[in-house]
C-alpha cells in the first residue's frame, strides 16, 4: 500500500476504532520502554511493532495501558491507524540515517562520548577511564554494528527521537541515550588536565586524564573541544562555555549566559621543603626555603643567561653588573634583623626577605647594579625593565604591584625563569604570583 492509500485507510479507520488516553508509563508499568512507536517494549522499533500496530487496529489482539501510550506516535492521546503511518515513517528514518558529529551517551552504567565522522568511522571513551577506542560503523536495517579495533563486532537498533536524539539498543544489553552536542571531534587535550584556579586564587579546580574534573567536593564529568567545554553534572543538568586559551597555563570560559572564568593552571609539588608551581621554583612571603637549601651560589643557568644579556646590553651602551647576588639563609637572618633593627620590622618586610623566603637563596635572582631609589628610571633600569625578558628574567617586584608581591617596587631585581617562562609572564603584564595563582603573605 502506498503512503497515499495508507492515509486514507488511516482516516477512515480512526473513525472506528476506541480511543485511548495518554497514560503515565511510568505508573502502569514499571518495565516501560520510553520510546515512542516502540509498542512492544522491546526498546527497537521495527516490523514487530508495526505487526502488533496493525492486529491491533484490526481487533486481532489488545494491548496494554502501556503499550497503548508508546503506540501514541504522534502523541495526540489517540491510538489509530495515524500512528501505524507515523510508525513506519520512523522505521524509515531510522533505518535511512546515521549518526554524524560528537555525540554524549549515558546509560546505566555512566557516560560515554562519540564520534561519528562521514566516513563511518569513529572514536568512543567511557569518562571513567578515558582510553580511546575506534570502530568502524556498518547499518542495516535500522541495525548498527560496530566493528572494534579487536573483538568481535558488536550491534544496536537505533531509533531516533529527533535530529539531535537518538537511543542505541546494544545487542545483549540495555538502552544507551545519545544527544549531540557539535561537530567538532571531541578531545580531552593538554589544557585539560592538573590543577587550575578560577578567578584569582579562591576555588581550584582539578581535571582529570580521564574526562573527570572536581570542584569544592564535588565530581562531573567534561567534554572538551577546540574552542568549547561542555560540564555534565550527576544531576542530569549539563553548561557548555566557549573556550579561548590566553597561553598553555591559562584559559577563559565564556558561558551561554554571558558569564565568564578566568582559569590559572597552579600545579604545587613540595619536595624537601623546596615549592614548586608548575615547575618553577618559588620563594615568596608564602612559600619559604629550608635553611638547609644551599645551591652554593648563582646557578649555572643564571649566570649563563646573565652574561648573554650583559653583552647585548654593552652592544646597546649599557652596563649591567651584579651588585647582589646569592645569599644563604644564615646572611639574609642577619641581613633582615638589622634592616629591623633600623626601620622596625612592618616598613623591613616592604623591602626585605625573612630568611627562607628570599629569592636570592635560591640562586635564581640578583640585584642589578644598586639596589638604591636612584636606580629608578635611569637607562639600565629602562633597558632591563624592556628587554631582560628576552634573556630569560623578569622584573620580579614591578611598580605599583606590592599588595600582590609583598614588596615595593624594585627595578633592579630580576629573577631567572628562563626564555619560555620568561617571555609567558613578561607577555601577560603579570606578576610571577597572579601568573601561578599563587599569595605572597606571611603566615606568622
């Protein structure tokens, strides 16, 4: 029968037959399917469902409450041969479409994420362990089956709810729900992994290798991709926000309702009381050296870059030297006492270090030329302030920036963080404490 002849026999037919209501499948029957056109409950719709459709619409059987609603298909509370069209129209759209894009399935056992690219080959990885695994697809029949790298291939009824639902009954198993979410391939990537700060140094926030992240207690799961971040919360609810990476240790998010976080990678390991963050090592007013940390002066590194930059500085008419280098933690006790001593000891920690917490123990930093006020503004203070990045140093106590250091404002005081690191905080107009996320504040 055509679809014309069909729609008319649907006419007349729904003239005759009973009519049902829309009933709650969930309280007449415990073991309901919930999806539409699938009248048998067998969580496919196909040709037994539309064999059980049609007796029915003949009188040759009855059906249930439940299988009632679920034969509702165009849900005007009705069960007729309008459904039976309906019916077969979604038989024929499952059967004539596949899956494209990137696509979140959840089902009893958790979530899982899929891509579906135009060659009918994808990749799918369940959140709670992350490893990849690629098929490829094959359909017939409203069947897919998924060839696996290894093991044998593995098939599922798909029915479609819309274009961007559909639902998998997986051969031997149960039903697993899809919604789509772009078509830009999903990829958990480098910048969503370790430990990062939200808007300052308040919440932290930790990703996982395996598509998991936790903030104040509690765990989701993300789905990040190039330019966007997806959030499944256990709740059911999900956000999505644009994703604009500033450099490889931040990132902004821009939510849908125009609300934005700025993240600050900050990966914090202690080893023999020495801090690092993020690989850099740091003593500040929060973070001290053991007294024991001794690298027996200036590093190799340090002094090495220091001569490269001294000689590009000559070739320009400049003149940098060391006046203060090194210190050991005995030198800058005493150092910081007598500064104390002379000015007390509020005005000393504007300008002076307690011992543990001077940069100049580790063997990293020096004062360049004088470490008086008269070095502000002079030609060397201008040239290192412009181009000691290029060497791999910074100015470390930059103007007007002592509520975030802790210390007043020190042209002649670089630290050594390399070229990379150097050229990422000098080009962020950062302090090294608002680049790592991290306080300068004494504890005692």
């Amino acid at each position: 029968m055509n679809k014309l002849k069909m729609l008319a026999a649907a006419a007349i037919a729904a003239a005759m037959l009973p009519v049902f209501p829309t009933y709650n499948a969930e309280a007449t029957d415990a073991e309901d399917s919930s999806l539409r056109c699938d009248v048998n409950g067998d969580l496919t719709i196909g040709a037994a469902d539309m064999v059980m459709l049609s007796r029915y619409l003949l009188g040759a059987q009855g059906i249930t409450a439940a299988e009632a609603e679920r034969a509702d298909c165009n849900g005007d509370g009705t069960v007729d041969a309008f459904d039976l069209v309906g019916l077969r129209e979604q038989y024929v759209y499952n059967c004539s479409h596949i899956p494209q894009g990137t696509w979140i399935a959840e089902d009893m056992n958790g979530t899982r994420y899929f891509w579906f690219d135009e060659n009918r080959e994808g990749t799918f990885t369940r959140c709670d362990n992350g490893t990849l695994t690629p098929f490829r697809l094959t359909s017939t029949g409203g069947k897919l089956t998924f060839a696996l790298s290894s093991g044998a291939p593995t098939g599922a009824a798909i029915s479609w709810t819309d274009d961007t639902h559909f639902s998998l009954k997986w051969d031997g198993a149960g039903l697993e729900n899809f919604r789509y979410v772009s078509d830009v391939r999903f990829d958990k990537g480098p910048y969503l992994s370790g430990t990062y700060v939200i808007d300052g140094r308040e919440k932290e926030i930790s990703f996982g290798t395996n598509y998991s992240a936790s903030l104040s207690g509690k765990s989701f799961n993300v789905l990040p991709q190039r330019d966007a971040v997806w959030f499944l919360y256990d709740d059911g609810t999900s956000e999505a926000a644009s994703f604009s990476r500033t450099d490889k240790n931040h990132f902004v998010l821009k939510w849908q309702d125009g609300r934005t976080a700025n993240f600050t990678r900050r990966e914090i390991t202690v080893k023999d009381g020495i801090t690092c963050v993020n690989g850099i090592l740091v003593a500040n007013k929060t973070y001290s050296l053991p007294s024991t940390y001794d690298p027996k002066g200036l590093t190799p590194e340090f002094s090495k870059a220091f001569t490269e930059m001294k000689n590009a500085a000559a070739d320009d008419g400049i003149g940098l030297t060391i006046c203060s280098g090194y210190r050991s933690y005995s030198y800058q006790k005493q150092l910081y006492e007598n500064y104390v001593a002379v000015d007390g000891k509020a005005a000393a920690d504007t300008y002076s270090a307690r011992a543990g917490h001077s940069e100049h123990q580790t063997g990293l930093a020096a004062d360049i030329n004088a470490a008086e006020e008269w070095f502000i503004g002079t030609p060397e203070a201008k040239w290192l302030d412009k181009n000691c990045w290029k060497y791999g140093f910074i100015i470390r106590y930059p103007e007007e920036k002592q509520d975030i250091t802790g210390y007043i404002y020190e042209p002649w005081h670089v630290r050594y963080l390399g070229k990379e690191n150097a050229k990422l905080v000098h080009d962020s107009g950062l302090t090294l404490e608002e680049y790592l996320g991290i306080d300068s504040k004494y504890a005692y």
